[in-house]
C-alpha cells in the first residue's frame, strides 16, 4: 500500500471523516512493528520482540514480530486481527506525526489520504461544524503525543541498555516441517550472560527506573516465536 502522507489542515480536510475498522488492512504484509517500552509488557503476551537496526542510522528500534518471512504477517487473516493487544503504531492510522517543517521541536500531524477510511460521507469527524476540533480529533492528537512521549522513553531505555552492552545479535533458527531450517538474522536481543553479571547498584537503578520489567519481558517473549511457529504451519 502506497501512502499519501500530508500535513493535517482544518481547512483542506474541513470535511473529511474517518471510517472506524478493525481490519489493519495497512499491515496485512508487515512482518513487524515499532513498540514503545511501555508496550512491551502487552506485546510480550502475544508477539515475539526484538531489537532492530535502523538502516539509515544505526540506531536500535524495539519491533514486535509478526512474521518469519518478509511481507508476511501471521497475525493478520480474513481482516481480522488474531491477538488482543495491538500496538499504537498500527492503531495510529491513518494518521502519522512528524516534526514540523515551520517551528524548531514541533510536531505536526500528518494523514494518509490514500487511506480506504479517509472520506467525506462515513464516519468519524475531524471538525465540527465551527470547524473546531471534533471529540475524535483530540484522542488521535492525544494518541499520537503519547506515541512520541513513549518513543522518547524508549530510546532512553535502549541508551541504557548500550551504555551497559546489554544488546547482542540474536538469530532465529526454525525446524520447519519439511525438515528444513529457517534462518532469520537481524535481530538482537538482550544478553541475559552480561545481564547476570551486571553489579549490585547497577541493579537496582534498573528496578528503580523500571528498566529491569522490560528487559525481562523482551527476553519472556522470544517464546511467542512458538507462537508464529504454530500460526505459520498449523493453520
């Protein structure tokens, strides 16, 4: 799917609606997503989660996994989404928030107008008639804040994280049912060998800053792979 992201502006989209669905459709060949840390302790319950590499920067990004091969997402079939909880970053559409072209450390939102929800006749309102900002628009703008307040945290924790070298490669090795082995490389993953040897006070400035919940539920949920093993082969 091909996106038309443009700056959100009350008078071009004065009358534009949002029709309300379930299906996640955008993502149906995703075969990850961005989380915050705040969201790992859900995700752990359904989603295997990892850490990436940015391509452009370098930089690690927390993802939880949807497929084993690329434009696959096993949590997607018939338009419905087969697991409770699903991340900010897909309930976020079809809208986006960047930084703002205009002003320094400002945000603007953005909507994908090629988006099948985005039309004139059904659903939700953005404005009201005095072309105030409609009860809809003021949770998506609260939504997405949250997502760049939780993005902040997270790269806060990853920083941690590198700081105590806490991140290793991790690959993924799958018995399929043919009796072949998939690979999956790209992934990192905390190292539970330099987390056990971590001292004392370290420790406990993780347990402070609630840190230590997260790495345990990044290292809990690798188990979900299990999950993707029986949504792939078992279906």
């Amino acid at each position: 799917m091909t996106s038309h992201l443009i700056p959100l502006d009350k008078v071009r989209h004065n009358l534009i609606k949002i029709k309300q669905s379930q299906d996640f459709n955008q993502v149906k060949n995703q075969n990850m997503s961005p989380i915050s840390a705040n969201e790992l302790a859900n995700s752990a319950t359904s989603y295997p989660v990892f850490f990436i590499k940015d391509q452009d920067t370098g930089l690690f990004k927390l993802i939880a996994l949807f497929g084993l091969e690329a434009g696959e997402n096993l949590f997607y079939r018939d338009g419905k989404w087969l697991t409770h909880f699903v991340p900010n970053n897909i309930l976020r559409y079809p809208f986006a928030i960047g930084r703002s072209n205009t002003e320094q450390n400002t945000y603007s939102i953005f909507i994908d107008e090629s988006s099948e929800r985005v039309n004139e006749t059904e659903g939700l309102a953005l404005y009201n008639e005095d072309k105030s900002e409609s009860n809809f628009l003021i949770h998506i703008n609260n939504l997405l804040k949250k997502i760049v307040e939780d993005d902040f945290k997270t790269t806060q924790f990853i920083n941690k994280l590198n700081e105590l070298d806490l991140i290793s490669p991790y690959t993924l090795t799958i018995n399929k049912p043919n009796n072949e082995t998939l690979k999956i490389d790209g992934l990192y993953a905390i190292n539970k060998n330099q987390l056990n040897n971590l001292n004392e006070n370290v420790i406990v400035e993780l347990h402070k800053t609630g840190y230590f919940a997260a790495i345990y539920g990044q290292l809990i949920s690798i188990s979900q792979v299990n999950n993707l093993i029986n949504l792939k082969f078992n279906r």
